[in-house]
C-alpha cells in the first residue's frame, strides 16, 4: 500500500508507543475493576443466600421442616440461573468459559461477537448470578474472556453497542495491534483471577496467541500487574478497610501452607512423596480425560438435539441443571455427611494454621448441621459454603474429612460440573477442577495415613497436588498453569512436585484424548493451526495442499466486475494480476520454466470457467438502471482489440505499470483452452475490506482519463470504519458507472510474503503460522501466482485428507 511506506518520524513513533504503553496500563486497570465487580456481587449474593438458608435449617431441624428449607434454596439459585440465562440469550457467544473463543481469536480465526462490549457485560453479569446460583462452575476462565474483551474495546474507543460515542483515535486501526492487546487483556484476566501475574502473562503465550512478538512480553507483563494490583487494592480496602495494604491478590487465594508448631513429624513434602505425586499425576490424566470424555459426547447431544431447538430449551435445561444440582448439594449435605471431631489446636483458639488475614478465617466456614458440639458435618462443609471456602477448607482445615465424605463428593461433583459445563450460562472450570482434584488429594493423604501409616504426611500439599493433577488432566496446561499455582501457594517450594505432577498428568491424558478447551474448538469446526505439523507432512509440497481455483482482481478493474467478484465470493483477500498473453504458446506446449505446475491449472480449468460464468449471470443480474455515471463525460465502451501486444499497451498507457486490462467477457463452452485460462502473472495482494472501501467512497476513473485523475485515499480514510467494514450487499451504488474504472495498484500490498510450489509443508506452516498471515500466493519461478493457501489449507484434517491423497498416488 502506498500509506504503508510513508515511515513513521521518530516523534510520531515515541508517541505511538507511549500511547500504547498508557493503554496497556487501562486495559489492566479496567480488567481488575471488572473482577472487582463480580466478586463483589458474588460474595453479595452468595452470603444473603446462605445466611437466609442455613437459618431456615436450623430452625427446621427442631420443627421438621426441611422441605421449607429447600424450597428457598431452589427459590435462589433457580432465580440466579434463569438470570444468567437470559442473559446469554441476548448475547450467545457469553456462554461458557470463553477461553476457547479468545484462543480462536488470538490463534487468527475472528468469531462473530466475541469481542464485543455487549458480549463483556452479559459475560460479567452473568457469570456472577451462575457462581451465586450454586451451580458448579467458576468465574475465572469469564474472567479471560472479559478481560480479552476490554483489550479489545478499549484501544478502539468507540463500540456498535454504543454508536453515539466517538472519538477521533486514529491509533491500532489493524488486526496485529488488535490483536496485541486482546493477548494482554487475556493475561490480565489471569492475573485478576488468580492474583498470578506472571503466570497470566505465560498463559496468554502458551495458551492463546499464535504470533508473539518480543516487544509484547513486557508490556502483557506490566497489564498483568496493573490488573492484579487494582484488584488487590480495592478488595483490601472494601473488605478490610485497609486501602494499600494490599492482602488479596487476586480472586482465588490459596492461603499460606504451613505445618503445625507442635507436629514435629510434619513437613510440606519429602523426596519419598514425589513417587506418590507421579501416581497422582496418572491419576489425574485419567480422570481428566475420562471428564473430557463425557463432556464431549454431552457437548455432541446438545448439538444435536438442544441446539437445534427454540432458545427456550437452553434456558430449561439450564434450570434442569441447576435444580438437580441444589437438591443433590441439600440431601447429600442433610444425609450423608458425618459429624467429625475438631482438632484440639482448633478448640483451644489456637489459629496457627488459619489463614492470616485472608477473607474469613477456615475454622468459621465449618457447618454443623445435625452434630453435637465440638463436631461438624464434613459434607455440609464442603457443599454449603462458596467454592472457594470449600477448598480452602480440603486445603487447611486441620480437622479431617472421612474417606466415604470425600469420595461421595468427588463422584457428585466430577458429574455434575461435566454435566454443567456447556449449558447455556457463563461458566468456568477452574474453580471446579480444582475443587474436584483438592478432594482426591485429600481422600489419597487420608488413606496414606490411616491405612499406610505415614505420618509425616501434610494433607494441603497432597490436597494441592491432586487439584493441579486433575486440573492439568482437563486443560492439559504445563508451564503456565504450574507459575499460577506456585504464585497462588506463595510457596516456591512446591515448585518441582507441581511441574512434575502437571507433566505427568497431561502426557496420561493426552494419550487419550485432547484438553477440554481444544474439544470443543474441535466441535466448533473453527480451524485452528497447531503449534507444528507432524514430520510426515513434509512429503508434501506447496502445490500439493495449495488452492488452484483463484478469484483475482486485475489492477485496472471495472466496477462491474468489482461488484461481481464481491458479490459471488466470500473470500477475503485477491491476488492482483495480469494475463501472461506473451507466454501462451509455452505454456501450452508444457514448458516446465514457464509453468511448473501445468497439471494443477488444467485440473482447475473446468471449476475456474464455471466461476467466470457464475460471475457473467451476476454481472447480467447487475442492473445498469440502479447506476448512473458521477462523471458529465462520455464513457467511451470500445475495447482493446484482444490481440493487440502486451508491450505496446503498456507503452501506451506510461502512467502506470500494469496493462489496463478490463474482463467484460465470461468464457463460453466455444473457448479454447488458450482463450480460457492464462498464465497470470502476480503483481500483489488487495483485500476484501479495501475493496469495499474503495467502491463505498466512489473512487475511479473514466476510460477516458488516466489512473492519475482517480481520487486518492489516505490511510486513515482507508482505515476510518474499521473493524467492521460495510458489507458489499448494504451499498449504495447508484451514483456509480459500471463502466468505471477502479485502479487499485496505489491500494494492494505490491510484496506479500509468497512461496514457491516446490516449499516443504512445514515451512509454508511456520512461515504461516509465526508471521500471522492470512493469506499465502504461491508463485513459480517465472513470477506467475499458480495457488493460494489459507488458514483452512494448514489445518490437521486438510493436511491428513492430502498426505492420504499423495500415497494414493504414489
């Protein structure tokens, strides 16, 4: 483009870049003031909830008035539910966790509607009425997505949902700034939920962007500490009263791990426990993929038998879930807990192993529904208290839980968030996995103790490493999700049994199947590009996985024609070309220099003529009438003659460098091979959007003048509507000519990176991948374009359909 080579002065990219650094700071401020926000009203909520239920308990255990008591119980969560609901009525994309739809963006694949400011707030809303509807589910993994969301929204200053309010910021008008603070938004959002500001940025490297640039670490770094610092601060200051103090990092706190003073025996973990953490580890990948399992057949029957039904079914079977789930949590809470003995350091007010100043206390979360005194029930404990007080709870409750409580309670809750996680509400997994792992940990330390004999054994470590071991076994995370949970212990001793523990858990389980969040990208159908390809495909060339069947542009266009190829393609982008007529005989005769892939251009003859034909029924389906010329001059209709010589053409018309060239004519079932297809010669790349634009300003030429008398655009004009261009069908064309001539030679990017037919697969793929493009011309040697390759042609299915292709072959 000619604006792309107007370089920047040193000034103006000083500017550039402090505004980007300002903006980094807002997106981290707003994400934290975001979690702000959902805390605030889940704890609300959550406690009026409990405190109205677990009165209306005690009461009705003398009175034998039980059913009141679920009764209200139902009341709140089906009225939380049914909110949430409606709310992903209105926006569809704010369901479920978002983390697959923010790894789609950011891996190159744009979904409708994820970034929008409606989609962040029924997001944010939402999720808070889900968590305080006791449905098992988190708010962190919505957290991501919001903070994605803001990333995305903010640099942009302005919003559909907001028409009236704009602001002349002509700054990050493209896809790779875009994307840029999406992928620190993305981090922040981690580094609120789980006060882990580092692990957030390695989860936005690992987990969500394809294409990282070094400039981009420190600044997703310093977004992650500006979230998790405003969060810090404003909580500290709301629930304590201490502004600055800073206690609370983030939404999800693990508290301080720490033996008792007066268990001389106890340590943290010793090398014999590694072997126990390793089983652990296969255990977790087990179960992990035995979950991931389930919830994709679920995910396939909603698909096929929810989705496809009116919207009201969503929100019914949501409520199914959400009144199987509150029965279940009462009568397993009323019926099957056990009254267990506190520990003596916890009647005698010793609280050493209470958390120091870090929300409530453990030991005032305890619930003793139906004991006597110095008791309490274990598993009204773990299911009558927010999530996160219950693995607080498996994690430094001093007193113990029974091996029956624990296992009831892992198999309740393994079920039913597998069964929760894809309904129609926004809803994590995190908090759940770990949940579900905490309680496996501390059912395995329980059974080391009682039945082995170990005494040394600390419970909250083994209650941590079964929550990283079925977490690692559902998400199939490593290096960041090992930095989150070392930086949420604070206890950088944990380090090593962590890290080996969330290997083992994701080599077990990959064994199986994939992660969770790749499952359902997979469900989608979204085509994702791996990390690499495998070295299999490296028997395959360029021209082997390439798309023969071009729709091109010539660099002096008329109008009709523009509108045609618009209007009868989705394709996002063109090649800019001109007819090699010089080099017809050649080519004909099989020249190997000339065209080297002579069989993929006859073998796409055939599909190339009936395109031209579908774009001649458009061009005769496009009415004259609705057009009239914006010029007073007469437009001359004669045509070059076709077999007048490229050179003197292009002698002719010295303005410019490329032939003007106008195709007026569709091929026929007369034509000769020679006459249907050409070899082109590729001058550069034009997208769908700079078309659009181009025609929406009206800017062309007559026949009659030069390309030089067509109006130029700058690059913010160009740029003005961006991110949602005008669709070609919503314009208004009537003070157009279709006889009128668009040059988009000053518009198109004259050198897109390209490759050569003979490039291996795996470099056209890192080439791809690592460059973030779109679209890749493949040109042979003599500069003629003979495919293109897209996002579609490198995915995993693609790739395998061709590698059975070429052995077939072979």
């Amino acid at each position: 483009y000619f604006f792309f080579f107007n370089p920047l002065s040193k000034q103006k990219a000083q500017r550039y870049e402090a505004v980007k650094w300002v903006l980094v700071f807002a997106i981290g401020v707003c994400t934290g003031l975001v979690g702000l926000f959902v805390d605030f009203f889940v704890r609300l909520f959550t406690q009026l909830k409990f405190q109205v239920v677990q009165s209306s308990v005690e009461e009705c255990t003398e009175k034998g008035c039980l059913a009141l008591s679920l009764l209200e119980l139902l009341g709140f969560n089906l009225t939380f539910v049914f909110l949430a609901s409606l709310l992903v009525l209105i926006q569809p994309v704010a369901a479920g966790s978002g983390i697959p739809e923010i790894k789609c963006y950011l891996n190159g694949v744009k979904v409708p509607g994820v970034v929008r400011l409606r989609t962040v707030v029924c997001k944010a809303t939402g999720v808070l009425f889900s968590v305080a509807g006791g449905l098992f589910v988190g708010k962190e993994g919505p957290m991501i997505h919001s903070g994605a969301v803001v990333g995305a929204g903010l640099p942009q200053f302005q919003s559909i949902s907001l028409r009236k309010i704009q602001f002349n910021f002509p700054y990050f008008r493209s896809d790779r700034d875009k994307r840029d603070f999406v992928s620190a938004g993305a981090a922040a959002g981690v580094a609120a939920a789980f006060g882990a500001p580092i692990g957030g940025t390695l989860f936005s490297l690992e987990e969500g962007s394809s294409f990282w640039n070094q400039g981009l670490t420190w600044k997703v770094l310093f977004c992650s500490m500006a979230a998790t610092f405003t969060l810090n601060f404003f909580r500290s200051g709301i629930q304590f009263g201490s502004w600055g103090s800073f206690q609370l990092p983030g939404l999800l706190n693990f508290g301080e791990f720490k033996c008792s003073e007066s268990d001389k025996k106890c340590h943290l973990w010793t090398a014999v426990d590694l072997g126990f953490f390793i089983l652990m580890g296969i255990v977790g990948g087990l179960l992990g993929a035995t979950f991931n399992c389930l919830n994709k057949r679920l995910a396939k029957y909603r698909m096929r038998n929810v989705h496809p039904k009116p919207k009201l079914v969503r929100v019914l079977e949501s409520l199914l879930v959400s009144l199987t789930t509150t029965v279940v949590v009462f009568v397993a809470s009323m019926v099957l807990g056990e009254c267990r003995q506190m520990s003596s350091s916890r009647r005698s007010g010793n609280d050493t192993l209470s958390l120091q100043d870090i929300s409530e206390d453990v030991n005032s979360s305890i619930k003793t529904f139906f004991c006597p005194n110095e008791t309490y029930n274990d598993m009204a404990t773990l299911f009558f208290n927010p999530q996160e007080s219950a693995i607080l709870q498996l994690f430094h409750q001093d007193g113990t839980f029974s091996p029956v409580t624990l296992s009831l309670f892992f198999l309740l809750y393994f079920l039913l968030s597998c069964w929760t996680y894809g309904i129609s509400v926004p809803s994590g997994l995190f908090v759940p996995s770990l949940l579900c792992g905490a309680a496996f940990g501390r059912l395995v330390a329980n059974l080391l103790k009682s039945y082995i004999g170990l005494d040394h054994i600390y419970s909250g470590t083994f209650a941590l490493i079964g929550a990283a071991a079925f977490l690692g076994g559902v998400v199939r995370m490593t290096i960041s999700l090992t930095v989150i949970l070392i930086e949420s212990t604070n206890e950088i001793t944990y380090g090593l049994p962590i890290m080996i523990t969330l290997m083992v858990a994701k080599w077990t389980g990959d064994f199986f199947n994939k992660g969770i969040y790749d499952i359902h990208v997979n469900l989608r159908g979204v085509p994702l590009l791996e990390w690499e390809t495998g070295v299999e495909m490296d028997k395959l060339r360029a021209s082997d996985i390439m798309e023969p069947n071009l729709t091109y542009v010539y660099p002096h266009t008329r109008i009709q024609s523009l509108v045609s190829i618009l209007r009868t393609t989705v394709h996002h982008a063109f090649p800019v070309v001109t007819e090699n007529r010089g080099n017809e005989r050649e080519f004909m005769k099989g020249n190997q220099l000339i065209s080297n892939n002579i069989k993929f251009k006859k073998s796409s003859i055939l599909t190339r003529a009936g395109e031209q034909r579908k774009r001649s029924q458009s061009m005769k389906s496009y009415p004259s009438s609705e057009l009239r010329n914006m010029c007073d001059e007469h437009i001359a209709t004669e045509e070059p003659p076709e077999k007048e010589d490229l050179l003197q053409q292009m002698l002719e018309r010295r303005y410019t460098p490329y032939p003007s060239l106008y195709p007026d004519q569709s091929p026929s079932e007369e034509w000769t091979m020679e006459e249907r297809f050409r070899p082109l010669t590729f001058h550069g790349l034009i997208l769908r959007s700079q078309l659009v634009t181009l025609l929406d300003r009206g800017v062309c030429y007559s026949e009659s003048q030069s390309s030089a008398s067509q109006p130029r655009l700058s690059h913010a004009e160009m740029s003005e509507d961006y991110p949602r261009y005008p669709d070609i069908h919503d314009l208004d064309l009537t003070l157009l000519n279709p006889r009128m001539i668009v040059d988009v030679t000053p518009y198109m990017n004259p050198s897109p990176f390209t490759v050569s037919p003979n490039t291996h697969v795996s470099q056209v793929f890192n080439l791809f991948r690592t460059m973030g493009l779109r679209h890749l011309p493949v040109v042979n040697a003599v500069g003629e374009v003979v495919g293109i390759i897209t996002r579609h042609n490198l995915t995993h299915e693609f790739l395998q359909a061709r590698l059975r292709q070429h052995y077939q072959t072979i």
